[in-house]
C-alpha cells in the first residue's frame, strides 16, 4: 500500500544504486530525502550527487550526521551494510524504523512479486524466469540483478521478477511475494550475517509463516533447502528431484513439471542452451514459475531455446581454434567455482581463479580441482592460501599469476581445452566489482581470439 510521502523526512543510508534510485523515487512523491553515505565522496561520484542534489535531496559523505539522522520518519537501508555498523544502533536510539529498497518498492507498487534467492544461481533463474513471462506478461527482472525495483514503479506490471539477495532479505520483513523460489544454500556472507546460521535465516525470512507466498519452490537435492522444505507446511513445488506431486525433474534426458499428478514434457536436456547441471536446475525453477503463471508448454519450451547465458556467469567469450574461453566472473565463492567445473565433465580444464580471500573453507574446492583440472593460474590476494591449499590435497600443477593478462597468458600455453575464469573470490583486490573484473578479462581474451 502507498504511503503519503509528502513532507516526511526519510533518511537513506548508502550512495547504492539502491540508495539513489530509493531516494529519487521517494523525492519524486514529496518526501525530504536525507541521503548519507559514509565513506568519503570520491571524483567519480560528483555527477551523481549533483543530480541528487538538483532534484532536491540532501547529500553528506564521510559519515553520518546528527542532522540527518534525527527526526527521521525512516531509513531505507542500501544491502551492502552490514548490521555490525553503527549506523542500526543510532537508528534504533533514535527509534527510527528502517527497510530495504526492496520492501519500499513491494510497499509501493500494484505489481505482482516473484521472488528469488538462494546463494548461486540467483541472477540467471530471475533472468529465465522474466524471458519465459515476457510476450505473455509484463514482468521485468530487478533486485539484486542490478535494477533496483523502485526504479520500476512508473507503472504497474505484470510480474515484478526479484533477485533477492541475504542482505535484502533479512532487511525485508514484511514482504510476502506471489512465488518465492530457494535455490540451493552454501557457506557465504560470514561476516556480514554473523554466522552461518543467521546466513540460512535471512533467506528463509521468505517464508515465514506469516507471510508465506502464495506458492514456494525449494530444491530437492541440496541438503539444507530439503530439510527446510520438508518442513514447510504450505503450498510448495520441489525441483531436481521427482515427487508425488508438485515438482519438476529429469526423468530419461527430459526436463518433465508435475502439478498435482499429472506430469508432462517440458524439453529434452540437450536442447537447453546453457551450460552444466546447475543450468538445468536453473531452468527447472524457471519452468515451475512460468507454468504457476499460466505460460504455455510450447511457449516455456520455445523461450528457453532462446535464452542466452547471462554475463559473466559461464559465459562463453570464444575460441583461438585451440582453446574456448568462459568467463564466470560472477564465481565469488568456493561452490560457485565447484558449480562451473561441474559444467566441464570430461573436458581439460585450466583454471584461473583468485581475488580477494572470503577466508571459507577450501577442502571442497581443492578435492574437485585435483578431479578435474588440469591447470590452475592463481591471482590476487588469495595466491598464497589457495596455494598451500592445494598442495596440502596433492595438487601441484599451480602458476602464480601478476596480473590478469598474465594469467590469461599463462593459460593459453597450457594445451587444454578449456580456459575457465571463475575466481572463487571476491573481486575488490584487483577490480571494482565483478563486472568489471569480467569485462577485463573479456577484454583481454578478445585480443587473443
């Protein structure tokens, strides 16, 4: 439900695509925005803040200030600060509530919400789910895909297709979507959450039982969203693995969806165009939405045809006749890596991996490294421990890179294959982000090919 905005004094923490696009949204209604952010300004942001300021909302950097803070109606809250900050204990001294970009836009708009989380595969399965609606329905992606979802409230859609991440979650309490999807859980986010646990109850917020979805989907064959599920005593479908009713599986190459009893084809494996068996699962949640929205078989089967890999999650770049090049830059962590080599069955592997250490735990990564590669390339700051890692498991096939050129360079002489980037670590070492640690690389494969 909308609020009336005019004249309340709201306060956004984080100069965020999240932050601004909430604080543009809410100015837009009549609200005193306070936008403050506390790290220091830099040269880059200037053009922002000038257009912030334009439209009239207050900016300060390099901290946040008494002025801003009180009297504050609420604060949205950008999802990259983590609650250990300061900011939350003057907030509540001050009693002001606050939420995410996220639930603001699930308060604010008449569009229905589909909601997707778990810890990899979020960004390619909100993609699918919103190329398999799309001619039937209006129903853009948004979230932590990149698009924050007040940018969207223009107009009503359809469907509102939301990657959320475990920061959104656990900074949106109140939202209740149409579908909540939980792909599949791994270690991550630590330090941020404040334990594993705290990690797993974030993205189970959800599915609360006070605001249970109309229809959640959980993965069968991880450990962790089973058990859950198992549990989980409203209306809800099962991919990957076959059941009575309510799932999708693959049963003898073909992807088949069961609703009540009655199952059907959906699309043979190998028709899929994406790459390796988390794909498939990927595409299996996609299909449970879009079937739950009333597109039709052909339709569903025809889309996903066309659908192409998303950037920078094992994404094919090209060949130079003797190698093929993948970008998964968007691999940040351990099992996201192990994913990717899972695509690879049978194939020589080099691998470059590295960036700044989420200090996880490494035994997983290195047992399937020794499996099935060839070759690793490392860089960044993690050389060393993955180094000493994978000498302590037997592997020692390992070249220290200086750069990122230096490592494509360094595979290339390696006569595999294969060339997968997928770094298992954050990007923040080397590069801004993951985007631009994957567009850099792309970059640099593209004057080898």
């Amino acid at each position: 439900m909308k609020r009336k905005w005019f004249d309340k004094k709201v306060l956004i923490c984080g100069l965020s695509k999240s932050g601004t696009a909430a604080a543009e949204y809410l100015a837009s209604r009549g609200a005193d925005c306070y936008l403050t952010e506390f790290k220091p300004a830099e040269e880059k942001d200037k053009d922002l803040i000038e257009n912030l300021e334009k439209q009239g909302i207050k900016v300060e950097t390099g901290g946040h200030s008494e002025e801003f803070i009180d009297g504050a109606y609420l604060a949205i809250m950008s999802p990259g600060i983590s609650p250990k900050k300061d900011i939350y204990k003057r907030l509540k001294e001050h009693n002001v509530p606050y939420m995410s970009e996220v639930e603001l836009a699930f308060d604010e708009t008449e569009s229905t919400f589909i909601a997707i989380t778990g810890t990899n595969g979020k960004t390619t399965t909100t993609s699918l789910i919103s190329h398999l609606l799309s001619g039937d329905f209006d129903a853009p992606f948004c979230g932590n895909i990149g698009v924050p979802p007040t940018r969207l409230l223009d107009k009503k859609h359809d469907y509102l297709v939301c990657e959320m991440s475990s920061y959104q979650c656990e900074l949106s309490p109140t939202i209740q979507p149409f579908i909540a999807c939980f792909l599949n859980w791994t270690e991550n986010h630590i330090d941020w959450h404040d334990g594993l646990d705290n990690y797993f109850k974030a993205k189970a917020k959800l599915f609360a039982p006070e605001k249970a979805p109309t229809f959640a989907v959980f993965n069968g064959v991880d450990p962790k969203v089973s058990e859950f599920a198992a549990k989980y005593p409203y209306e809800k479908f099962i991919f990957a693995k076959e059941c009575d009713k309510n799932c999708c599986y693959v049963k003898d190459g073909k992807v088949m969806f069961k609703r009540r009893k009655d199952a059907e084809e959906i699309i043979p494996v190998d028709e899929i165009p994406l790459v390796g068996e988390h794909n498939v699962q990927n595409v299996m949640v996609a299909v449970i939405v879009a079937k739950l929205c009333g597109v039709s078989t052909e339709t569903i089967r025809e889309r996903i045809k066309t659908f192409k890999a998303v950037e920078h999650r094992i994404e094919y770049v090209g060949t130079d006749g003797k190698h093929k090049f993948y970008n998964d830059s968007k691999s940040t962590t351990t099992e996201a890596t192990i994913v990717a080599l899972r695509a690879f069955p049978n194939k020589d592997v080099t691998l470059i991996m590295g960036g700044r250490d989420k200090m996880t735990d490494l035994n997983g990564l290195c047992e399937k490294t020794k499996e099935c590669v060839k070759s690793v390339v490392l860089i960044g700051e993690a050389t060393q421990r993955f180094k000493e890692a994978l000498e302590a498991h037997g592997y020692t096939n390992i070249y220290e890179a200086k750069s990122l050129e230096d490592s494509v360079d360094k595979a290339i002489e390696y006569e595999n294959e294969i060339i997968l980037f997928s770094p298992a670590c954050a990007s923040f070492d080397m590069f801004n982000n993951f985007e631009h640690r994957g567009e850099e690389f792309k970059k640099y494969v593209g004057t080898k090919i």
